[in-house]
C-alpha cells in the first residue's frame, strides 16, 4: 500500500508541475496585452506603446504614419510601399501559441509596374537570418513548379529553418498554369487574413477559411528573439506593402478555426457567450495547394483551450495521471511467484547468510 501511495503522489506531483509549465506558457500577462490581446492597428490615438513605425530605417510615431479615413472599420494606416512597415518586437512575442489577425486593402504595385506586384509583403515574423516565416499577397516563381509543371502565382507563405545544422524549409502556394487566373490576394478589396501558431501547426487563414497549413512542432517563444514586421521583410530592400491595414491585432494563443471565423465576421471570439453568425461566402477562388496546402475546412481546431490552458497540455496530464495510477495498481496487485525448487523468502540478500537448513538467517 506504501508503495502504491508513493506511486500515486508521484504521478499527480508530475501532472501537476506540468500543468503549471503549460500555464506559464500560456497564461503569462505580457506587456501590453490586454484580455489576450494587443492591439497593433485601430484609430489613431489608440495606438501602443510597443507597436513601432519604420520608413526605411528610421522610426516615425503613429502621428507621423498617413491615416485614411476608408478603412475597414473607421481610420486605417495607409503604408505607402516604399519601406513604410511597423513592428512588434520580441519582448511582446514571448508566448508558446499565438494568433495574427488583421485587415488589408492592397493596391497592387506601388511604382505602377508588374514586377510591382510580386513579392511584398503581408508579415514576417523573424529571429535571424536563418529562422523567419513570411507571407505575400502574390508571389511569382516560374522555377519553383510542382510534379505537373505548373508554377508560383498567388498568395505564398514560407518557414525557413537553417540553425543547427540542419534546414527545414516549408513552402505553401497553389500552382496554376502559366496564363491562367493567379490565386493573388484580390487588388482594392479588404480581406481578413491570420495566422495561427499552437506548437503542433502553422496555419494561414483567408477571409474565415483554411488557406495553408504546415506541421511545425515549435512554439513561438522557441524561434527567441522573434520580431513582427507587418508591412515588410526581414532584410532592406526588399518590397514592401503598398496599401491599407486596418483592425489588426496579436493575441497570445492559438486560436480555433471557428474562433478565426468569428473574427472574420467581426465578432470577438473572446466575448461570452460567442456565437459564429450565418456569413457570405469567402471571395478568394478555391485553389489545390501544394506541400501542406489545406483545402477550405472549418474544422481545424490546433488551438482550443481547457481550465484556460491549452487542450493539449490538459489531455496530455490526465494521460500521464492515468499511466501513474495503472501503474500504481499493477504495483500493489502483482506479485511475482518464486522460482521453482525455492522457498518464497528467496535467496540470501545483504546482510544475510544460510543457516544450517539452508534458509536465510540474521547475520549474528
């Protein structure tokens, strides 16, 4: 019975100690979050103090950026795509799970040409040079072709991984045929667009839907260092948005698939009560993606939480509680029965030696 106590003591120490890692993953109030969230674009005057403005370098205050009235909800940033970009720096990204949600108004190429168009940037969340995830609205790439020839042009996301010494490089688009309509984010329209990162998954969703999903068993917090720059890349010169960005915000854990549904239809999914309303159909046309791109689903759910933790971490204790106690039981019911020929005391141990019988007895 001793031993079958100590056994269950241990198992529900162990399960407790890791509740409350997962808790310090996933609760823990970091600066300028406010319920879970931290609000990057809204109306002037309601800016953060941790969200910083860049022209090409040099740091500018959200009085400095160009407001437009024609947001999505209200005012906008307007970002002019000659290196304008904000940043969300690493003392705000410290968290095991995240979710990334905002507007954008792209208006295409910001000098007027077609090479304009290809590759600006939507986000990039960055350690270093050789660990960083972007997006683009529409990427263009006639060497970069699936099993059947057909190439980059549309909307493409990317995690490169080089530390180590080993590389991991995960790359999400939708081939099309060269001359056929591209899978770009739509020109002078709004949509939604997020990004979900729970430690088991990434996931890009457009406008309420499922666009590209890639296994990556790494927690934001593991990339260390991390930057947000929205607007732009990590390295000078490259292009940058030309457009608008409007209800933009970074909230501290993994969300749903119905939670970014929610969101897309204006409704916060951290209110009580929250309910998905009936909604229009997503306007981006519906593409086969490549290498871990998702057909249109809803029921993706990598980021569900339980007693305010992740499910995971919730299931993954109850397991391990559940192992303990088996085992426990097992303990304290078998008892292995002695070797034939033996007498049950067994052999001698320390500290004991066979009488003259042959059994063992006290040392005298």
């Amino acid at each position: 019975m001793n031993r079958q106590t100590s056994w269950l003591r241990r198992g529900v120490a162990l399960a407790a100690a890791f509740l409350v890692s997962s808790a310090g993953w996933g609760a823990a109030a970091l600066p300028g979050y406010s319920g879970g969230r931290l609000q990057v674009v809204g109306e002037l005057g309601e800016d953060s103090s941790y969200v910083h403005y860049h022209l090409n370098g040099a740091e500018k205050t959200a009085a400095d950026m160009t407001w437009s009235d024609q947001g999505h909800t209200g005012q906008a940033i307007s970002l002019n795509g000659a290196g304008e970009t904000l940043e969300l720096e690493y003392n705000q990204l410290q968290m095991h799970t995240m979710t990334f949600a905002g507007w954008y108004y792209w208006q295409g190429s910001a000098d007027g040409t077609e090479d304009g168009l290809y590759s600006q940037r939507l986000f990039t969340l960055s350690h270093s040079d050789d660990l960083w995830l972007t997006v683009m609205p529409r990427a263009r790439d006639g060497a970069l072709a699936d099993g059947d020839g057909r190439t980059v042009d549309g909307v493409y996301m990317e995690f490169y991984q080089g530390t180590g010494g080993e590389v991991t490089s995960l790359k999400s688009w939708n081939p099309v045929e060269l001359g056929e309509a591209n899978f770009g984010l739509p020109l002078n329209e709004w949509h939604h667009v997020a990004l979900t990162m729970d430690g088991q998954a990434i996931r890009l969703y457009i406008d309420g839907r499922l666009w590209f999903e890639e296994t990556l068993i790494l927690g934001v917090e593991e990339m260390r260092n991390n930057m947000l720059t929205i607007g732009g890349g990590r390295w000078e010169g490259e292009p940058t948005f030309y457009g608008r960005i409007d209800d933009m915000a970074v909230y501290d854990f993994a969300m749903s698939a119905e939670e970014i549904a929610m969101l897309y239809a204006g409704v916060d999914p951290r209110a009580e009560g929250a309910t998905l309303p009936s909604t229009a159909a997503p306007s981006l046309p519906t593409g086969e993606g490549t290498t871990g791109s998702a057909a249109p689903s809803g029921g993706q759910d990598g980021g569900g939480r339980l007693f305010g933790l992740p499910i995971w971490a919730v299931l993954l204790a109850a397991a391990l509680l559940a192992a303990f106690v088996g085992l426990s039981i097992f303990l304290s019911v078998y008892r292995p029965s002695a070797p034939p020929g033996k007498p049950a005391g067994g052999e001698p141990g320390p500290g004991r030696k066979p009488d003259g019988n042959g059994k063992g007895g006290a040392e005298k």
